[in-house]
C-alpha cells in the first residue's frame, strides 16, 4: 500500500481536499497536525531541501503573523527560525513520502510524487 505522511490543518480547504485526493487513490495518510505537533527546526530543513525550496517558499506571507513579526525583510535564516517558532507560518499542506516532498496547493500538486498528474 502506499503511504504518504501529510502536515495537516483540518481547517484548511486545500489540505482537507489533499487528505481526501489521496484516500481517494488508496494511499494510507498519516496526517500530522503540525500546528499542535510542529516539525522543528532540523526536519523543516530536511523537508526544504526535499522540495527544493528556500524558506520563503514555504512561509505563508498573507499570514497576519508573517507581517506582525515583521518578517517582511527577513533573511532566509530568521525565515526558518520564525517557521519551527510559529508553525502557523508554513504553508500546507506538505505531503510526504520516502525522501520527496511537495505543497499541497493545488492539491493535485502532490499527485506527481506517486507519478500521477
């Protein structure tokens, strides 16, 4: 069976929708609920470099939190810190499997780690 570790806010459309496109297709979801079980610092690195992505690729700039820590002008370094300090502020939903990644947005995105489009 295949199986795919998703980071999860259940209210979030697009990673609601990702939960069920994936279920839909038989894949067992692990779904973490990252804003109460955070990654830290490490496996945010780790799922970065999985996605080929800087952090600003993955932080969520229309959250209120981005402009109230005035992350605006932040380095990719204080980008990463604010993410594994206020997990709010990473874009979901990440799905996982093996050693790749990808962002859930559109939620068909994710489909290509199971060479699916």
């Amino acid at each position: 069976m295949r199986k795919a570790e998703i980071w999860h806010n259940p209210r979030c459309s697009k990673s609601r929708e990702t939960v069920t496109l994936l279920k839909e297709r038989g894949v067992e979801v692990e779904e973490v609920r990252y804003l109460e079980d955070p990654p830290g610092r490490a496996r945010l690195e780790e799922v970065l470099g999985w996605l080929g992505r800087e952090p600003s690729g993955l932080i969520r700039r229309k959250e209120k939190l981005f402009t109230e820590l005035g992350l605006k002008e932040a380095t990719e370094e204080e980008l990463l810190s604010a993410m594994a300090e206020h997990p709010r502020l990473i874009e979901r939903p990440v799905v996982i499997v093996g050693e790749a990644a990808a962002v859930g947005r559109p939620p068909e995105n994710v489909l290509a780690l199971f060479g699916e489009e």
